[in-house]
C-alpha cells in the first residue's frame, strides 16, 4: 500500500516509541476487558475486588495516556508529512519548464496540491481509529485463545476467509475511486473554461450550450462513478456485518458441540466476541476512508514522480546542449547590457501530427539596451512565443540567445530571467507586493495617481486593499507592479487592448517616453499603429518568421 510506505518513509518520531505506546494501548485494552470479566466473576465475594479495582483504574491511566499520546502524535505526523509533500510538489513544479506545466495541466496539478492533501489530512483520526483498531483485535484475539483454544482457532480462521473476500472486494473501490477522480479533474477543466471565459459564453449561444453539455456529461459521468463506488462500499458494510453476526451464531450454536467449556468460561468467550465486534466493525468501515486516501496518495506519488521525470528529462537536454554552459560560466552577466541577440533560434510547439505543429524561427534577432521595440502581427502569428523565447520561458529547440555574448543555458536562466518585468497577456495579479521592497507611502500614491487608480485601491501593508478592478485598471496596477520592480527590460503584451482612449495615448506618449527615459528597454506587442511612431524599432511576426520584407524593419 503506497499509503502507508508514504506514512513510514516520512515519520519522525522514533518508530521504536510509537510501536510501544500502540501496544501499550493495545495491551491495557485487553487487560480492562480481562478484569471486567474477572470482576464479573467474583461479583458476589468481596475478596479480590479491591485489587481488581486498583488493577482497573491503573489499566485505564495507562490507556487514556497511550491513546492521546498516539493519537496527537498520528495527527501531528500526518500533518507534517502532508506539510512536506507540499513543499516537495512546489519546489519541484517551480523548477520545472513553463512547457512542462502547461502539459500537464492546471487541474491535476491543483488536485494534487489541494484536494488529494486535504484527503490524507482528513483520513488522520481515520487512521489512528483504524491503527487501534487493528492493536485491539490482536489483543483482543490473544485473550481469547486465553480462555478458549477451539474459539479462537475458529475465530482466526473465519476472519481470515471473510477479511480476504472483502479486500478482493475493495479493490473495486480502489479503481472507481481513481476513475472518479480522473473525471473530477476533467469536470474541474470545464468548470474553469465556464468560469474564466464567462464573458465570451454569454457572447455565443452554441458555445454556452457546447460547454454546459459538455459540462453536464462530465459531472453526470463522475456522479455515476462514485455511486458505484458507493454502492460497492455498502455491499461491503453489509457482507462484513452480515459475517459477524454468522461468527457470533457460530460461537453460540456451534463451538458447544464440540468443546466441554463451563457456562462460565462460554459466557466470557461470548463476551470477548461481542468486545471485538466494535474493533472488527470499525476496522472494515475504516476501509473505504483508507481506500479513498490510498487512491490520493497514488496520485500524489505519481504527480510527484511525473515531475522528477520531468526534471530529469530537462537536466538530460541541458547536458545535450551545445556547449553553453562552458563558455558562459566563465562570464557572468552583467549590467547595464548593450544587446540581446537570437541567432538561427527555433521553436516548435509538438503536436498529436508532426506535419501540423506550430514552428517559430529560425529568428535572428538583435535587441538594443534602451531602445523601445513594438512587435505586430496577426493572430497565431507567434508573437507570444517569441516573447517566452526572449524571457527564457520557453528554451530553444536549436539556436542560442546571447545578452551582450552570453549564452543564455540552464546556468544561467534564472539570472537572465531577473532582467525582466513583465505583462503578458494572460497575466496574474498577485494580491500582495511578493519579494518586491515596500515603496513609500507618498510614492505610492503618487504612482497610483499617475495610473488613475487612487481613488480605485491602495497598499495597506503588502497587500492591495482591493483588486475588485476593471481589466483596464488591472493591467494599470499589473504595469505598476512591473515598474516598482525597478528592471532594466519590460515586456508588454497587448497591454493597451483593453485601456480607453485617453489612457491608451497616455500611456503611449507619456508612460512609455518616462520609462526609457530612465533606460528601460521596451519590448511591446501592440497593434496600435497610429502610435507606431513611439517606438525605436518595429518588428512584424509572419507564420512564425520575422518579416524581412517590412519597411520599418530593415534595420534587424
């Protein structure tokens, strides 16, 4: 079971002491139960009594104080275990390539680091409960062969026929719950393309109505799906009751037959069943819980380990590299720079059919330190590629992108990447200044007023006090944001498209003219052309492919 190797692979309390105190549990669970039954039969002597009360009272201190200790330890372990997944699954995901996200997908990945953890968080008390469980039946079943051999042979031999038939049974549960999960993260896709494209489904009847079947299909799909888990969990609740009760009938009708045992010792036999039917019961309907958080715990490992192969495979093409890091290690970047340059760079986006995939390049490309540069081009043209080549978010397939002759390698991404502020298009505003030097208040406000967001939100602290903006007003305070990070090179893309006209001639004929005026380099997808004569530099993208054949790009 991938769970529990998880449990025991991350534990850090001494193993040696958990055991003990479980057995401990264990051991004065059976001894309460062994001097219930002793008290019962000295009942009407009043010697003995006293001791057994005693005897009672230190069995219980010693049970109550190895539950808590188990069960607080339990909690605190799983807690921390899950605390470390976490900060495993976030480092690994932040060191992976932008490519390598974004095929693996925004659910999975969401489901991993949320729903899968909360499942494991929540099977805590399920586990110890299930752990106890398991120390009382072992203990629970040593007494009983105590007092009745035949019984317990019986007992032993009955559980282990029934025990096996249900866990055949609960590996069904195992596949639907993982089947179910599946097409959770599929409802999760749809459910996100509802909520972050509602504007455009209230646009298009047809797509609206495409995406709520579709939508439909999927969540009816995964209902079905965990019915059936469901069911199959119920079936297994009424088989495990339904053997209990024909191993009690046994005990009772049966076992007499055979065994000369006094009323007395039958009494306590019957008992000790009746003791273990709690246990027994409690343990099979902890199976499903444990089936469910065993199902997480799959596919945490396995999104974890999807994420090292990814990391290896990235490492593996960094050692196939041409050569880079020898040549660059040797020389740091420095600033300020003079150039960025592309030489014979391509890109290929992989697709299902290798004749149809989207190629960028070969790009040979010289950017100035200083110069404002606005790139064109239709839809599709791969502009946005050319912006996540130029911010080494994507890595080139062939090709090498040099600053001032550096090459730029896995060594040195990092460093080459802190160069730029950014605003793409399909930006994150964080709702806090993350790693950024709180800016004075006056500064502050004054940056908010040259951005016409003053009386719109402000800063208390770290935080924004509100980004309940406008799309306009949000790309203000994402560009905002950008400029506090005080970087020699901004990439903006289609940052204009949503602002009105005045802001959009501020923004062209003052905001841009300040920022290279303080040596900022600029790089803009815009299509704005009657503002065209703003920038130093006009670049147009064509199926992939710089343009050579433009006017106003005869100096690339």
């Amino acid at each position: 079971m991938i769970l529990l190797r998880l449990l025991l692979s991350d534990i850090q309390t001494s193993k040696r002491r958990l055991f003990f105190m479980i057995a401990l549990s264990g051991l004065t669970n059976a001894g309460l139960l062994a001097v219930i039954n002793a008290a019962a039969d000295t009942s009407s002597k009043s010697t003995g009594q006293f001791m057994l009360v005693l005897g009672f009272v230190a069995l219980m201190a010693l049970y109550v104080a190895s539950q808590r200790f188990i069960m607080i330890t339990a909690a605190g372990e799983i807690e921390t275990m899950i605390h470390r997944i976490r900060v495993r699954l976030m480092d690994k995901l932040l060191r992976c390539e932008l490519l390598d996200v974004e095929t693996i997908g925004r659910a999975k990945l969401q489901a991993g680091l949320g729903h899968e953890t909360q499942t494991l968080s929540q099977f805590a008390t399920t586990l110890v409960l299930a752990g106890q469980a398991t120390v009382l039946v072992v203990f629970g079943m040593a007494y009983l062969g105590w007092l009745s051999f035949p019984n317990f042979a019986l007992c032993v031999l009955y559980l282990s026929v029934i025990l096996t038939l249900y866990f055949r049974r609960t590996k069904k549960i195992t596949d639907g719950l993982h089947m179910a999960g599946a097409r959770e993260n599929d409802l999760q896709d749809a459910l996100t393309d509802l909520l972050d494209g509602f504007k455009e489904l209230k646009m298009d009847q047809r797509r609206k109505s495409t995406i709520q079947r579709e939508a439909e299909i999927i969540s009816d799909d995964a209902s079905w799906k965990r019915i059936g888990v469901q069911i199959q969990m119920t079936r297994n609740f009424v088989f495990s009751q339904s053997a209990f009760f024909m191993l009690l009938a046994v005990t009772v009708f049966i076992v007499p037959m055979f065994s000369s045992a006094s009323a007395a010792s039958a009494a306590k036999t019957i008992t000790t069943i009746l003791f273990l039917s709690g246990p027994i019961s409690g343990l099979m309907a902890c199976v499903p819980a444990f089936a469910s958080a065993n199902a997480s715990a799959e596919n945490i490992v396995a999104l974890e380990q999807h994420l090292s192969e990814l990391l290896e495979q990235s490492e593996r093409v960094q050692k196939k590299g041409p050569g880079v890091v020898a040549e660059s290690a040797l020389r740091p970047i420095t600033l300020p720079f003079k150039h960025i340059s592309f030489e014979n760079v391509y890109f290929s986006h992989d697709t299902p059919s290798a004749s149809h995939g989207f190629v960028v390049g070969p790009i040979n490309l010289t950017l100035n330190a200083g110069e404002t540069t606005f790139i064109t081009g239709g839809n599709g043209s791969g502009k946005s590629t050319l912006l996540k080549l130029l911010t080494a978010l994507y890595r080139p397939q062939s090709g090498t992108i040099r600053i001032d002759g550096i090459a730029i390698g896995p060594h040195n991404a990092q460093q080459y990447r802190d160069l730029f502020s950014t605003v793409f298009s399909d930006y994150h505003l964080f709702s806090r200044l993350y790693g950024l030097p709180l800016p004075e208040e006056d500064e502050m406000h004054r940056r908010l007023t040259d951005f016409e967001l003053a009386d719109k939100t402000g800063v208390e602290g770290d935080r924004f006090r509100t980004l309940d903006l406008s799309s306009g007003q949000r790309r203000r305070l994402a560009l905002l944001i950008a400029q506090l990070e005080h970087k020699p090179i901004c990439v903006l893309d289609e940052w204009a498209a949503d602002q009105d006209p005045l802001f959009r001639r501020k923004f062209y004929q003052e905001i841009l003219p300040a920022m290279q005026a303080l040596g900022v380099t600029i790089i803009a997808v815009t299509h704005d052309d009657r503002y065209f004569g703003v920038c130093d530099r006009h670049i147009r993208m064509d199926e992939g492919r710089i343009n050579e054949n433009e006017d106003d790009t005869h100096h690339v």
